[in-house]
C-alpha cells in the first residue's frame, strides 16, 4: 500500500489538457464562443493544452461546410488548438470497441423499444416493454439507481440519481448513428482531456458520463461548467436567437460579450487592437472564481 501511494503522489500531474466541442450544426454562435473562450482560458492560464474536437456524429443535423467555417470563425477570434482537430465521424471502430466491452460487462443491451414504445413513460426508457415494436435495436446504457457526485468548478457540488434522471440512455441510435454521451467519453478519454470546461446545459449529462467512465475503467477529468445565455426577457436563447452567428469579421466585441458572461471585470479589452492582444490582457486578468454559477441574461440592446 505504502510503495503504491508514493508511485501515486511522485508521478508527474498530467499536463493540464482542455477541450472545445462543438457540434457543426451552423455558424459559431454566443453560447459556442461562450464555451470556447472560457474552456481556452482555463487551458491557458493552467499553461496546458487546448484542443478542439468537432462533434459530428449526426448528419441529418449538420449544414455542410458548418465546420470548416467554425474552424475559420475560431481562428478569426483568436482561439487556435494546438493538435489537429479530431473529428468523431473518423471514430466509429473506437466507440464500437467501448461499446463491446461495455455489452461484455452487461452495462449495455440491445433494445427494440421504439419512442412510441416508451410514450407512457415521457421517451424515458427504464425497461424494456413487453412487445417492443422496433426492427432494429438501438444499444442502451444501462443505469443503476444510485446517486453520482460531481464536484464542479464552477457549480459546486452536483448530485444526481442515474436511473431517475434519464433512464437507460442511448449509446448507438437504431439506425446507426453513435450516441454524444459515448463518443463524449471515449474522447475526453482519449484525448487525454484533464478539465472539461463547457456550457451548464450539459452539467446534468456530466453524472452519466462519470458513470460511463467507470464502466469503461476511464479516468474522469475534472468539470467546470459556464453559464448558459438567456434572452433579455430572461427567456433561454431561442432558437432563432441562439444560432445569430457571432460576427468573426469583427472579432472584438463578441469576444468582450463572452468575457463579460464569464464574470470578468469590465475594461480589460479597451484598447486592445488586436485578437491577440485582447486575449492576452484577458488571460493576465481572468479569474475562475469570478465565473457565475447561474445562466448570463444578456442586455437588451
Ligand atoms: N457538442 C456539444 C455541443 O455543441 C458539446 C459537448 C461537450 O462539450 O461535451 O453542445
């Protein structure tokens, strides 16, 4: 016990590593930037790492040529990766691997409930019915009632019973396409991400995909999760609103928008002539503690 707690505390920390995810859905918008400028200064200021990974695993959803342009968006703000971009279309034998094992462990099964099927229960799938009307099985997770602690960052402590939150989540879509909370996991794992910083609509998948790394023996990295941007009338960002492209053609004001979502002190960007040179003043002045642990409601302009 005692040589494994001194291999333990001796070896080296694992360099700070983050990530942006975005999915190529349409122009970079408030939120995405929100989440790529915070996860950016989190992987700066720790002097690490900051990778970008494009999360298109669902083509009926994307808009062609969606991530090139968002590629093109980030760098007109400023915010370049530092490793190529992994792309999750390339990645189906690696989650078909996780989910292998997974059905080995029995954490996954086939299951031929179909939305219809699952009507009396909201979509919320906690076991299968009798007569299952589906052709082609889609694979669940299966999760057990128990609750999973996160501690967050940003949000502080967050708990959340597995099985009553979300039922069996799906891993692999009847026809065909690999589910986010798989392809989430097995590349944050992958990747080697040490802090995953992004947007709080996704802190109550964040216990699942705890769980899932359990079950696949992954290491879970540490979380921090950004406020959500809420209409003026305190509404959450209409669709309409919420995919407004943030204008990369002028970089500096939607970057300050985002910095002012963060919590951070106003007049640090004045005077800044460049991209570059605002990030940098950003980075000497940001302060995670200052990250609000509620949704931003933008101003009415
Ligand atoms: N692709 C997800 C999105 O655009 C983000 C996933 C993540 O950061 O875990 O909302």
């Amino acid at each position: 016990m005692h040589s494994q707690f001194q291999v333990a505390t001796n070896a080296a920390p694992a360099r700070y590593r983050g990530r942006f995810a975005p999915s190529p859905t349409g122009p970079l918008h408030a939120g995405s930037l929100l989440a790529a400028l915070g996860s950016w200064l989190f992987a700066r200021r720790a002097g690490g790492e900051w990778l970008v990974r494009m999360e298109d695993l669902d083509p009926p959803r994307e808009v062609p040529g969606m991530a090139g342009r968002q590629l093109e968006d980030l760098r007109r703000f400023g915010l370049e990766p530092d490793g190529p971009v992994l792309f999750q279309s390339t990645r189906g034998p690696r989650y078909a691997e996780a989910l292998a094992s997974l059905v080995a462990s029995g954490d996954a099964f086939a299951c031929l409930c179909t939305r219809g099927d699952l009507e009396a229960t909201g979509g919320i799938h906690h076991a299968c019915v009798p007569e299952p009307s589906g052709r082609q099985p889609a694979w669940r997770l299966r999760l057990p009632s128990r609750e999973l602690v996160i501690d967050d960052r940003v949000r502080g402590r967050f708990a959340e019973n597995l099985a009553a939150s979300s039922g069996d989540v799906i891993l692999r879509r009847a026809d065909g396409p690999w589910a986010y909370q798989l392809a989430v996991v097995v590349d944050d794992a992958d990747q080697g991400i040490t802090e995953v910083v992004r947007g709080a609509d996704l802190l109550d998948s964040t216990p699942r995909q705890a769980w899932l790394q359990q079950r696949l023996g992954l290491a879970t990295p540490a979380y921090g999760h950004l406020p959500v941007l809420r209409q003026p009338d305190g509404r959450k960002l209409s669709k309409s609103l919420a995919s407004v492209p943030v204008d990369a053609g002028d970089p500096l004001p939607a970057l300050e928008r985002a910095w002012m979502a963060l919590g951070q002190a106003p007049g640090v960007f004045s005077g800044a002539a460049s991209t570059g040179q605002a990030l940098r003043l950003a980075l000497a002045d940001f302060g995670p503690e200052r990250i609000p642990a509620r949704d931003h409601v933008l101003p009415a302009d």
